[in-house]
C-alpha cells in the first residue's frame, strides 16, 4: 500500500490538478485524491505540492479539515 501511495503522490506532483475538492470540506484549497480505500488531502500553488494528510477514506473528513475560528 505504501508504494501505491507514495506512486500517487508523484502522480500528483506531475499533474496537481488532477485532485478535486469535497462537498463535505469548506476549505476549497484542500484538494483530494483517492487511493483504494485512502485519501490523499493536499494543497499546492505554482511552485509547490504540500501533503496535507494520507487518512483511511471512511474518516470524518469534514471534522478533521473544518476552520478553526
């Protein structure tokens, strides 16, 4: 699984866009991408890809990624 995710990551530093945002997150810069039953969340700009988070996909996304005020 490791190798899959790790092969995902490099897709996405190839092609960032490919990730869509979520209903159920706020925060539109957070970007998602599915790996079998994982998420990747991630944020990136014109000169960098950050990983936000690698969470089993059943998790409460919208509570591990809500605005704190």
């Amino acid at each position: 699984m490791a190798d899959k995710l790790d092969a995902a990551i490099r897709g996405l530093i190839e092609m960032p866009g490919k990730g869509h945002t979520r209903a159920d997150v706020t925060d539109k810069s957070y970007r998602f991408w599915s790996v079998y039953s994982y998420v990747i969340a991630y944020r990136y700009d014109d000169e960098s890809l950050t990983v936000v988070r690698v969470v089993h996909g059943r998790r409460n996304l919208r509570r591990l990624f809500r605005r704190k005020t």
